[in-house]
C-alpha cells in the first residue's frame, strides 16, 4: 500500500509492504508532516524499516538525518548522489523552464548534511528490508536519482512533476542536471509499461505521459513549451 505524505514542496511516500518504507524525507522542516503521517498509518518510528531517497536534494533529503535519529532506519541513497547529501547542498540547478527560474531562490536551501547507510549502484536488493520493489536508475535531474516500480506503478522522484493546474498531467520537472541523461530515463521508464507514475512534486498521472515529450519518430526529448502550469 502506498501512502502520499504532501510535504511544503514536495512528496514522500510511505510504503506498507512487509516492513514500512518511506521514500524520500521531505524539505526542511517537514519532519512534524512525515512523522504525524507515521502516526495515522499506526508505524511507531522504531519500526521504519529504510529510508530511501530517490535523489540527494534538499527537498527529497531534507529531514533524512533527523529522520534516522528519530526512527533508526538506514538511508539508502544511490552513489552518485553521495556528494548532494554529505555536503547538504543542492549543488547547481538548472532550470528548465521560467518558473524553474523564478522559484529556484525559495526552494534552493540548505539541509543537514549526512552519510548514507546505504549507497548502491544498480542491483542492490532491499529485500531484507521488506521493500520488493525494482530499483531503477533514471539518471539525469541528478546524476543519483532513481526510480522505484512496484507493480504497475512507479516512484519516480523529479523524472518529471505533476502538474500544478491539471490532474493527471506531466510536466517537465523545474530544474535537470543533464537533460541527454533524463531523457534516457524517461524512454527506459517509458518502456516499463507503467500504469500510474507518482512524482516528487504535485500529483500522479498515467504512464502513458511519461513519453508526453518524447518524439516517437526519434525517441528524442521535444521542445520544451512555456507552458508552466
Ligand atoms: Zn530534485
């Protein structure tokens, strides 16, 4: 079961499998939402079993220190995300389009810094974890990110965002560290066949958005509009 915590900028997820989950750990100051959200869903925090951050920013790893002192969980963090979180910083964001622009000031903020229980490459089970989902790197809004598919659904970090007007909708996600790499991520995810895909930021959509920016001739990324919403 897959539980939505809405964080000031962002979303965490609470996985109920086996052993409880949280994917992702909020912005700064999140910390009372993610635990009161524990709190309904009846998980006492000495039972989170892991931590998983789909990406190493502020707003995704914010509160993933705090967390793991409160709790005891692990946190589990690909790779080449490391340096993102044992410096605390988001490291450049570039925007992709004039409210990536206008917002980047706001959501550009520190957070504790920390290091990773869990740093993995691709492979890695979290099994012994409860967590059965498939781990699979999508490069690109950071070099680290990852997505998580469970079934027909998918935890895909700031792959893409929802949209802040349209239910249902994807829209490219405000900032991307290497926009050949995200693009990649997103015919690889597209391929997956997914039902429903769940982004860091605003609401879910259906899989058949992922490839909304992919040409089908080329499979290349189209021309990003300015259409904001
Ligand atoms: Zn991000």
């Amino acid at each position: 079961m897959l539980i939505r915590i809405q964080g000031a900028i962002s979303n965490c997820f609470l996985l109920r499998s086996e052993r409880p989950v949280l994917v992702d750990a909020g912005a700064p100051g999140d910390l009372h939402r993610i635990l009161a959200a524990l709190r309904r869903a009846g998980i006492t925090p000495a039972r989170l079993a892991l931590i998983l951050l789909t990406h190493g920013h502020s707003d995704h790893a914010g509160c993933a220190a705090e967390l793991r002192r409160r709790t005891g969980a692990k946190i589990a963090l690909h790779v080449a995300d490391a340096p993102l979180v044992r410096t605390g910083r988001n490291g450049v964001l570039a925007a992709q389009d004039p409210l990536g622009r206008l917002i980047r000031p706001f959501v550009d903020e520190p957070f504790e810094a920390f290091e990773p229980d869990l740093l993995f490459h691709e492979g890695l089970s979290f099994e012994p974890y409860g967590l059965t989902a498939r781990i699979l790197p999508t490069p690109g809004h950071t070099p680290g990110s990852v997505s998580l598919l469970l079934g027909g659904e998918a935890l895909i970090g700031d792959v893409l965002r929802g949209s802040l007007v349209w239910p249902n909708r994807a829209r490219p996600s405000f900032f991307c560290h290497d926009p050949a790499a995200n693009t990649r991520s997103l015919i690889r995810l597209s391929r997956e066949g997914l039902l429903r895909c769940h982004p860091g930021q605003f609401g879910s959509f259906p899989g058949t958005q992922l490839g909304r920016y992919l040409d089908p001739a080329s499979g290349r990324l189209l021309e990003l509009s300015e259409e904001t919403a």
